[in-house]
C-alpha cells in the first residue's frame, strides 16, 4: 500500500497512545482494519445473509422470501440483498433508485463472489461498509463511537455495530428505536445460537450506548509534518501531537464564529493542529505574513548599530509608497516601532543598513532562497508565501532553540510581552506576542511564544471595513485559547460503555 489514506493517527495522552484521527483526503473517516472479530463475521452472516457460504452473490431464498413478508405487511419490511450486494452499494456509493444501479451493484457482486474467497469479500465488507457520520469501515466506527480498536471491543459493543448497520443516523439519534433493534439482534443471535452461553447473554443483554464523537481527518500531505512512526502492517501513524492540546485546538475552532487555524509547537515538534479550512491549511496555504516579520527585524537591526531608543523617519525615505496604519508622528525609535508596528521606520532602517543585506538575514532565518524576497518582504511578502507552520517553526528556531543573542533577543520578548497584554488584556508569565495583516486584509496572523510553545494562529475573510471592528474579538479568541491551553487539567474519561 502505497498510500497513507485509510490510516488511524495516535496520539500522546497522559503518556499513552490514543487514537486522534483518520488519514483520508477527502473528509470521509475512514481506516483499514486487520483485525476483525469473528464474531462479528459470523453475527454479521446470521444477520444478514444466512447462506452467505453457499450462494453466488444472489441469494434468490432470500429475494423470494422478502417479497412474501413485504407484500404480507403491505410495506417494506425486509430486504433479499446479499452481503456481497451490500457491500457492492458501499463500493459503488451510488444512492440512485435506479434500475441502472440495481444492474451495477448486481455485476460487481458477481465479480467479488468470482474473484475472492468468502473470508476476504468479509474482510472487504468490514473495511467498506458505512457506519454513519462519515465514518466507513468498522475500524472508524470503533474508534468513533466506542474509542477503541475493533479487537478490544466487548460482545456488547460489537453487537451495538450491526446494530447501527441498517440504519446508522437513524439509530443514532433514536435511542428508542436503537434500543428495541439492539435486543431484537440479541435474541436473534442467542436463539441461532450464535451466542451460546446463557450468562453471556445474560451480561449483554442490557443497555449499551453508542457515542458520537467528533475525529478529525488529516489529509496526507500532513502526515510529513506529524508522523514519529508508520506502522504499514497496522494501518497506525504514530504522531508528535498532544492529545489535550489537539481536543481544545479542535473544540475552539469548531466553536469559532469566523473562519480560523490554529498550530502548536512544542520544542519544534506539531502538538496540536486544525483549522476551519481542514487540517492541512496551516502547512499547505501561504501567504504574506505582515508584520510578524519585525521581531527577527528588531534584534537584526540592534545587532547591526541601532539602539533601541534611536530616533528613526517614520515617514518614506524610498521611492515606494508604504502604507501606514498610524501615521500621526513622524520620527519614532526603534522599540517604538515594534510596539506600534510602524512599516516606515523598519523599512527606512533597513535600507540604512543595507536592503541586501536585510533580505539575506530574512531568508536564513525563514528558511528560504534570498531569490524569493524583495523590499516588500520587510512588510510580511514574499514570492510564494509563508505558510503558518513556517512561521511557527522560524519563531522556535530564532527564540528559542538558537540560545545566541540573548540580552538583545531578551529585550525583544520584553517588547512582545508587553504588547501580549495589551492586546490580550491579561497577562501570561512569560508569553511573547507579534500580530500582522496581509496588505489585502485577507488574514489576520497572531504569533504567541512561551517556555518551549510557540501558537500560531490566522483568522481569514477578513474585509477593509471590518479589520479595526473585528481585532478584539480575534484577540479575545486566542486569550480564552490560551486560558484553556493553561488551565489546570481535569482528569479525561474515556469510557463510555455498558451504563
């Protein structure tokens, strides 16, 4: 298998792996499972297809049976589909009630029936068939619903499955209706004896609950920047990513009112991702990054003659317009121009000490060709962009793994600090902030950085009109983001079965 769709990713929690998400490109969860219960095999045939073992895709007992007991009711009541054919319509993905469809499902039938032997058309079906709530394959469905891998699932649990089979967001959202189908399986299972012992059935026989929580799903493009280890065998990734930091990262941008991605870092390694654009965003979309660029600038220029407190033209000494967005004073100083991002002063200093020279630095500490920066890049641009994982990175290599610098680098975060609280209004031991518009408005960017973290966050759509009136309620996001990141831990728990 050369691809990575179809994994599940692990996490870190409490020193322990737990599943955090599906690898699939297109929003679907779904995993690949090697491990399939037999009881479920042999449940599932009971179930649904009685003489799976000796039919051919079609099952014309069944057909004729179905028509009997359907016309009986005068409605529909049963169903002479196979589980070759169900499987086929999970293959398909075709919902069409079409005679064309019937004929599709009824040709790949007969295709897997000819091709495979019954245990793998098994094996293809419980890796295929949809369990509800964009989750296909049973391994999805038990880790979605019961937080475990199929082979640790209890006989309720598993029963609980081909429960939810006919009718999975029906069932899910009725409880009644998933109740009364659940001990009708029970009994059923019991009398074929599929289910032999009394006290087994006994300790099943009550209620079992089947919760819906929300997985995300990672494209594959992502898996380079997470993965610590591919088990090919398992269908399993292995992943840098902190499963209490990746669940608030998860909850605050699903809860968001604006469309927003966050990433966290820790000792330079992803411990948390998401976005409203899905999980790859804030490593595949680049863009200019304004003025989160200045702080590298800052102890660049200190290094090379200026003080912080030096006067410097806060008006344009070049022969470009650069726009400002507070431009009532006219000469500011260095420290001064970092608080209030004035774009001039930077850009007038830079050029002092050398544009070339400038430009080099940047594209050292960013990481890219000096070719793809230019004067602009002072204010955020470059040619292809800088992606929010990126920027990330380049705040932790400049901050905090290069220990060079120090004093000026300290006198920085000083700086960053200060402006951390004003713009948060509170105040984080130790938390560095730097915020920065593209010149459209398009994205709105936070860098925050404290001990070994550096959070990395943008807001998109955002217009001309509404940049000033909306500042504080992005700034109000990432202050209640970080009150969650670091308030005291509650004990999780992860059982949700058999109340």
């Amino acid at each position: 298998m050369n691809s990575y769709d179809g994994y599940t990713i692990y996490g870190i929690a409490n020193n322990k792996r737990k599943p955090i998400g599906f690898v699939n490109n297109n929003g679907e969860r779904k995993s690949f499972c090697s491990e399939i219960p037999l009881f479920l095999k042999n449940a599932l045939i009971e179930i649904e297809d009685k003489r799976f073992l000796y039919h051919k895709a079609i099952d014309f007992k069944a057909i004729c049976r179905a028509i009997y007991q359907n016309i009986k009711a005068f409605r529909i009541v049963q169903g002479g589909s196979t589980i070759s054919q169900q499987l086929s319509k999970n293959i398909l993905r075709d919902n069409r009630r079409s005679l064309s469809r019937k004929i599709n499902e009824l040709k790949l039938s007969i295709k897997l029936e000819r091709s495979l032997s019954k245990g793998q058309i098994l094996d293809l079906y419980f890796n295929e068939v949809f369990w509800g709530r964009k989750n296909y394959g049973l391994r999805a469905a038990s880790i979605t619903y019961f937080y475990k891998e199929p082979k640790y699932l209890s006989l309720s649990e598993q029963i609980a499955l081909l429960t939810l089979l006919r009718g999975p967001n029906l069932y899910l959202t009725n409880n009644t209706l998933f109740k009364n189908r659940l001990l009708l399986i029970i009994n059923k299972l019991y009398t074929s004896k599929v289910i032999k012992d009394a006290k087994k059935f006994q300790s099943i026989n009550k209620e079992v609950r089947a919760i819906d929580r929300f997985i995300p799903t990672f494209k594959e493009s992502t898996i380079q920047y997470i993965a610590n280890n591919i088990n090919k065998e398992t269908f399993t990734i292995s992943t840098t990513i902190q499963k209490s930091i990746q669940d608030i990262c998860v909850e605050f941008v699903n809860n968001s009112k604006f469309p927003v991605s966050i990433l966290c870092l820790k000792k330079g390694k992803i411990v948390g991702t998401y976005s409203t654009y899905g999980t790859s965003h804030p490593f595949e979309y680049k863009s200019n990054v304004g003025s989160t660029l200045k702080p590298f600038l800052y102890v660049f220029l200190r290094l090379n003659g200026f003080n912080s407190e030096s006067p410097i033209p806060n008006i344009s000494l070049t022969n470009w317009e650069v726009r400002e967005i507070n431009d009532n004073f006219k000469n500011t100083c260095l420290k001064n121009a970092l608080r209030n991002s004035t774009n001039n002063a930077f850009v007038n200093a830079s050029y002092i000490i050398g544009i070339e020279k400038t430009l080099s630095f940047l594209a050292k500490t960013l990481n890219i060709n000096n070719d793809d920066l230019f004067p602009s890049s002072i204010l955020g641009a470059t040619r292809k962009g800088i992606s929010l994982f990126e920027l990330a990175l380049a705040y932790h290599n400049f901050f905090i793994e290069d220990s060079s610098e120090s004093d000026i680098k300290e006198e920085c975060k000083e700086i960053l600090h200060n402006i951390s609280i004003e713009k948060l209004n509170t105040s984080f031991e130790g938390l560095f902030l730097k915020s920065g518009t593209t010149n459209d408005n398009k994205d709105q960017i936070i860098v925050a950085t404290r001990e070994d973290f550096v959070y990395a966050f943008s807001r998109g759509e955002i217009t001309k009109e509404d940049y000033f009136k909306e500042s504080p309620s992005f700034n109000s996001f990432i202050k209640n983001f970080l009150n969650k990141v670091y308030s005291p831990k509650k004990k999780r728990n992860y059982s949700f079965l058999n109340q």
